[in-house]
C-alpha cells in the first residue's frame, strides 16, 4: 500500500510525482520526517489532517529548498533576511505575513494571514523540493497526539495505508523539530525551542520575546489570535436560513439564504477541509457587501475531518474575547 522508496534518482523522482499529483508521502529532514503534501493543493493538505487524525486545524510549516523560493510567498523584513542568511539551510521556521497573491493553500495558514516557512538541510528533502518544484506543507510525519518520527520505520508504524510513499533518507540528525520564531508582528516572538537556539537567534538579532509566561496563560498557535475570525456573528446547526443570512453549506444547500458557498455538495470531508476558510472569508466580505448579518452554518457530522471543521467553527462562533483568553 504505502511505498517505501530509496533516496536515489528514481527514488526522489517517484516521491516528487507523487506530490505533484496531490498524494501525501513522509519524507525525512534533517529534524523529524515530515508528512507531506503540495502546500499549493487544499485538498493535498486537508488529506494531510486527514492522515494524522487531528482533532483541529494547526498552521502547516512550508518547505522550500531555498531561501528565494521562500521569500516569493511571504513578506520577509530584515529580521527574517539575516536569519534565512545564518541558519538555512536548517532547523529554523519562520512565521511571516502572507505575500499577496501567495499560492500556498489558506488551510496550511489554518485561516490566519501568516505562513511558516523553512529551508531544511538534508540532500535528499533539498533534492525532493526542488523536484517538485511547489512548495509542501509538512508536519511531524505523526498520528496526531505520537511523538515525531525520527526513521522510516517510525513514519511506516503509525502511518502505513494512509499515505502513499515513505522517502526513506535515514535517521533524521537532529531529532528534535525546528525552532519556531514569529516575526510577523513587531518584534521576534519564539514560538517554538527547537533545532536553533535562541541565544544563538538573539546574537544575529537581538532580543527575542518568549512565548511562554511563567504564571499567565498559554498561546498556542491554534488559538483564535493567530486565526482569521470572520467579522461576520457566526450561527451553527443551521437547519433553515434566513434572506438576511450568507449561508455556509454542507451537502444540499438549504434554500433561502443571501449568499451561499458550498462546502461539499456531495458532503466529502476533505473537500470541506480543503474549501473550509476560502469559503468563510468568500462569506463575510460578500455577505458585508449585500448587507447580511450573519454567516449561518449546516451541521457537519462530527467525524474524521468534521471534527478539526467543527472544532474550527466553534471558534469562529465562539464570543470573541472568551475564545482569547482560552487555553489550548
Ligand atoms: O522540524 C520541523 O519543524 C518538522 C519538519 C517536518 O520540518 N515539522 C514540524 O511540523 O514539526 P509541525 O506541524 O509538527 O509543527 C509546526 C509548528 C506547530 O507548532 C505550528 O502550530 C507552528 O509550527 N506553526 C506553523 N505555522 C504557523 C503559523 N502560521 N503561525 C504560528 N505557528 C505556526
Ligand atoms: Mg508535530
């Protein structure tokens, strides 16, 4: 079911084909292998939730096999420049603005306007990118809640039938994931300790905030702050909708709405997933501009990826001031 491939020529071109073609397969990096899929494909990377089993919509890091690749899809300011210039190709992610007109799917930026990207630095991942030639949103080749696989081996026990291909390149040197560094607000925010450390970060650019503050509570990237909340009130369960509501669809759209945007006619999850923050933001600009008052949304059933949609729904219906204070 799942190929496990050899890092040669043929190898390499069979697992760039693969993604190319919007299949998922593990591949490893200098970290941890990482699972993955065409950034530049919704459904490639809503398969990607799919196959880890997460209950939400984490931000996906993006992987290019250089800096000026990188640099096409996000806003990189000094800080960012200095730090691709030291520490990539490596264990370093960087959390940027979105460029405008970036191709990499809204679903790896979980909805929010920022994008992780990275330059690793192993032969083989740096070969696999730029055979493909898009850039692939990778986490820990993992089943959600797992610890990150560092061989083939690891990547094939948790994830074997579910994935297309393993690259299999060896034991990852590091072990351990990248750094996560924020810097697409002002000031550098450490998201993440990782493979680079911060006294290191903080020699190339000064003083780097820490996301962790001992007795307060906890931001996690899977928290609203980091998301795009619709300014649009949000209604669940929708079982009828009004002329004055833009309606989010599941399956056979309700009649009666001032806007409508299907999610999956054919109620298909990944094709949810995949279609699931476009739509959001395809509802609230029209339903601004039409003079609606709501987004009123069809129930999703609450499996697979339905779960990670309604998790994300919750949110976005959530009071905005409860969901911040939240911890993850
Ligand atoms: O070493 C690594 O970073 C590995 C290899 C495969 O590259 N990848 C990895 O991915 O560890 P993952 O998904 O397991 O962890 C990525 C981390 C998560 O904590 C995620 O929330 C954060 O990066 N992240 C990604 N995009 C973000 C964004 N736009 N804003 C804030 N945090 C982000
Ligand atoms: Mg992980």
């Amino acid at each position: 079911m799942t190929e496990l491939l050899t890092p040669d020529f043929a190898g390499i071109a069979r697992a760039a084909a693969l993604l190319r073609a919007g299949e998922l397969v593990g591949f490893g990096t200098e970290t941890v292998y990482g699972l993955g899929g065409d950034a530049t494909d919704a459904r490639a990377v809503a398969a990607i939730f799919a196959a880890k089993g997460r209950p939400h919509f984490n931000p996906l890091i993006a992987h290019y096999p250089d800096a000026g690749a990188a640099f096409a899809h996000v806003r990189a300011n000094d800080a960012a420049l200095r730090l691709a210039k030291k520490f990539w190709p490596g264990p370093l992610t960087l959390v940027l603005a979105r460029a405008e007109n970036c191709p990499v799917a809204l679903l790896a930026s979980a909805g929010g306007d920022t994008l992780a990207v990275r330059v690793p630095a192993h032969p083989v991942a740096l070969a696999l990118l730029r055979a493909v030639g898009r850039p692939v949103a990778a986490p820990s080749a993992n089943r959600s809640g797992q610890v990150s696989p560092t061989t083939a081996a690891h990547v094939m026990a948790g994830l074997e039938g579910r994935i297309a291909a393993v690259l299999d390149s060896g034991p990852c040197d590091v072990g351990v994931e990248s750094t996560v560094l924020d810097l697409s607000g002002d000031g550098a925010v450490l998201l993440r300790a990782g493979g680079v450390t911060l006294e290191a970060i903080e020699a190339e650019i000064g003083p780097v905030a820490r996301f962790r503050h001992v007795g307060g509570p906890l931001r996690s990237p899977g928290m609203l702050d980091s998301h795009y909340a619709p300014d649009l009130p949000v209604r669940l369960g929708a079982g009828t909708v009004a002329v004055d509501e833009a309606l989010l669809a599941f399956g056979r759209a309700l009649p009666g709405a001032g806007a409508v945007f299907e999610l999956s006619a054919d109620e298909n999850l990944t094709e949810a997933a995949a279609r699931l923050f476009a739509g959001l933001r395809w509802l609230d600009a029209e339903g601004r501009r039409r003079g609606l008052v709501r987004i009123a949304c069809m129930p999703v059933p609450e499996h697979g990826l339905g779960r990670a949609i309604n998790d994300r729904l919750r949110r976005a219906a959530a009071p905005r001031t409860a969901v911040k204070g939240e911890t993850p």
